[in-house]
C-alpha cells in the first residue's frame, strides 16, 4: 500500500474549534483517520477511502470530546450529521438526474420505435 501524502482539509480547523479540541491534535486525528480507512479498504485512493476516512475522522474526534473532561457550560456539538445530510443530498441529486435521463431515454426509444412500425 502506498502511503497519502495529501495535506490536512482546510476544514480542519474549523471541526477543531466547534470540538473545542487544537488544531495540532486534530491533525493527529485526521492522520490517524487516514491510516485506518487504508487499513479498511486497502486502498489510499477513491470515493470509498475518502468517504471513510472523513467518517472516521468525525468519529474520532466525537470520541475524544466524549472522553475528555467537559469544563464549559456547552458540550461540543456533533458534525458528524453535517457530513452525513451532506452525503445524502449530492445522492438525491445524481439520483434525479439518472431519473432524468432514464425518461428522456425511455421517450427517445419510445418515438424511435413508433417511427419504425410507421
């Protein structure tokens, strides 16, 4: 397996800051998250491996908010939901546009066959 030289999400610290967690130990994570999604899938490339590796990385650093003491008023939000609602709308969208392109198809073969019996 080749190892991912790919550079930090700018995002990251931005999941830092709303996990009350730093920056440092939040690349810590990120890292940690790449190498057991190319544990899992066997790969260090593709949809796959970069779906799970940011699942991974949220799960993470759910878990180490979780563990650390809560010293604030607010606990830190989960951002976890934001990836996932993410995730299912750019689904709804390549499903609509399959759906699209299945009726203009159906209709192209539908004419295309009235013109052959004609």
């Amino acid at each position: 397996m080749k190892t991912n030289s790919m550079n930090a999400p700018k995002i990251l610290p931005w999941i830092a800051r709303k996990a009350g967690i730093s920056d440092e130990l939040a690349l810590k994570l990120w890292r940690r998250a790449l190498s057991e999604a190319e544990y899992l899938t066997g790969k260090a490339e593709g949809s796959a491996y970069w779906g799970l590796t940011i699942d991974r990385f949220l799960a993470i650093v759910e878990d180490e908010v979780g563990c650390s003491p809560n010293y604030s008023l607010t606990p830190a939000p989960r951002v976890s939901w934001m990836w996932q609602h993410q995730t299912r709308m750019s689904l709804l969208s390549l499903m609509a546009a399959q759906n699209a392109y299945r009726y203009w198809h159906n209709t192209w073969e539908t004419m295309a066959a009235e013109k052959k019996a004609a």
